[in-house]
C-alpha cells in the first residue's frame, strides 16, 4: 500500500486523474483514464487502411539483412531511403548492436470460458504489474503474469508456454481470484525490457531507426514511437517523438 500511495501523490502532483479504490478487485488505485482494446482487432484495421492506401505487407518473410538502403530477405530484396525496425520483442536479434542494452523476456497468459463467477469491469494490474487481467464482455478471463516466478529461464525469445509459469497462474487464478471456470486457452508472446524504462527510439545504423523495448507497455507507446519516427524520416519533423524522448 505504501507504493499506492507513493503513486498517488505522485500522479496527483502531475495532475493525473487517479482515486483511492476498495472493490470487488480489490484494494489500490482506480485511474479512470485506464483502458484496453484489442490490439489484433486494431492491427486488422491498420492493415486494411494500408493495404487500401497502396502500401504492400509481406508476412512470414523476415528482413534478414538490413542496411539504410537495402532489406535483404529470402524471397526478395527491398530497395529503399530510409528503414524503420519497429519491433519490441526481439529487437536485440534483429539489431544485434543493441543486445548490451535490451533484452527479451517471455510474457504468459491463459484464457477461461466465459464464466458469471465474477464481475470485472475494469482491467486489473496487480503486484506492480506482474500481474495483469481482465474480464472480456461474454464474461472470459485472460490472465497474465507472474514472470518474475520463472527466474532467468523466463528471458528468452521463445514464445512457447512453460509448465512452472502456467501452474502458477492457474493457482493465482483459483485461489486469488475465485475462478473455476475451464482454461480453454494457454499462450506466450515476447516483449523487451532496457535498463532505463525508456524506449529505444535511435537511428541505429545510417538511415535505419530502431523502436522498440517497451518494457511491457508498448501498445500505445508503440504507435506513437511509429507516428514520430515516421515524420523525422518523411518530413525532417521531431516535434511529436521530442515529446516521448527523456529530458536532458
Ligand atoms: C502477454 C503480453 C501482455 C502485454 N500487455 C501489455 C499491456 O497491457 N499494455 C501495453 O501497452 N503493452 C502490453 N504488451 C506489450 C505490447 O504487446 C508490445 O509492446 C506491442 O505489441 C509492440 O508492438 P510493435 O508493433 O511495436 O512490435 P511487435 O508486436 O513486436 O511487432 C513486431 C513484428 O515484427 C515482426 N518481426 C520481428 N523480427 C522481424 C524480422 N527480422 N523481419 C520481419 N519482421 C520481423 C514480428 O514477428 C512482429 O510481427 C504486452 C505483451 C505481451 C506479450
């Protein structure tokens, strides 16, 4: 609790909307500009705007070698005057200059059947975040967490899910949170972590610019990070990415 309060008064003197919270999920903080969406739903409709707008997407079809005029993959080469590696998990394997900085970490979730046993209206973080879920509308819980209980076999690149990790989410989600309910679903995705929280966002080689290690948090950072990078390449413009960069 002491660290609910140090936020408090931390977000409250940046004049951050946050509230004292006792519920059904708990005690802590309520921070009513919170929310979720789902990000393949989003991806879906980005692909679609630009695919319509002309762009051509390739998948399964990694960059292999990338220099700033030149992607090199298996099937093809793409000729070009600026490169974006926009890649979180990994990123280190695709830019091997930056592995003394970021890292990849396995992140894991299940899924239930939907289920009436509880009531979640709001998405939950818990534990400073190792913990995280939420009650999707037809009443299925996705949970994910408890990394720190896998030790150092958890950074890795592999996205497979591990034993000790799943069980331990399936207690957290029997006892702690009261659910019986079917797991229907077990997955695993990477994200990576830097040192200083900050996302990497640099011109790594000539005319190749890296983003990426979100420590966790890169769905709306992402975008943006994608956004600013975008205009400094097309346009010469860093107003939006100085807004995200570190203070001297
Ligand atoms: C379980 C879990 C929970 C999370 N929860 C949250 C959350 O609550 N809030 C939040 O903000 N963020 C969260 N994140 C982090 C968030 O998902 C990521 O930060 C975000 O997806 C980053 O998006 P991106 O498009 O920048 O990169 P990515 O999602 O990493 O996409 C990069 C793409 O590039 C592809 N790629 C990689 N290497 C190559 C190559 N050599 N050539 C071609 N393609 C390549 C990859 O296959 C991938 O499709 C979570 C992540 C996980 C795994």
């Amino acid at each position: 609790m002491v660290d609910c309060r140090n936020q408090f008064e931390a977000m409250r003197a940046d004049d951050l909307p946050v509230a004292e919270y006792i519920g059904p999920e708990g005690e802590g903080l309520m921070i009513p500009t919170d929310g979720v969406y789902n990000p393949l739903l989003r991806c879906r409709i980005l692909t679609k705007r630009a695919t319509d707008a002309g762009a051509m997407l390739f998948e399964k079809s990694a960059a292999l070698n990338i220099s700033g005029s030149r992607v090199e993959t298996a099937n093809g080469v793409i000729n070009c005057r600026k490169v974006i590696v926009a890649v979180d998990g990994g990123l280190e394997n695709v830019l091997p200059e930056l592995s003394g900085r970021v890292r990849t970490a396995r992140l894991q979730m299940i899924g239930t059947a939907p289920t009436d046993e509880v009531k979640f209206t709001r998405p939950v973080y818990y534990r400073w975040g190792f913990e995280y879920w939420q009650q999707l509308p037809d009443g299925r819980i996705a949970l994910g967490g408890m990394r720190d209980f896998g030790g150092d076999e958890e950074w890795t690149d592999k996205s497979i899910p591990s034993d000790a990790i799943q069980k331990s989410r399936e207690i957290f989600l029997r006892t702690k949170l009261g659910i019986q309910a079917e797991i229907t679903h077990r997955w695993a995705a990477v994200a990576a972590f830097n040192g200083s929280g900050v996302p990497i966002i640099e011109e790594v080689r000539p005319g190749v610019w890296a983003i990426g290690s979100y420590s966790g948090t890169g769905n709306i950072i992402g975008a943006i990070c994608g956004r600013g990078v975008a205009q400094i390449v097309v346009k010469g413009e860093t107003a939006l990415l100085d807004e995200l960069r570190p203070l001297p």
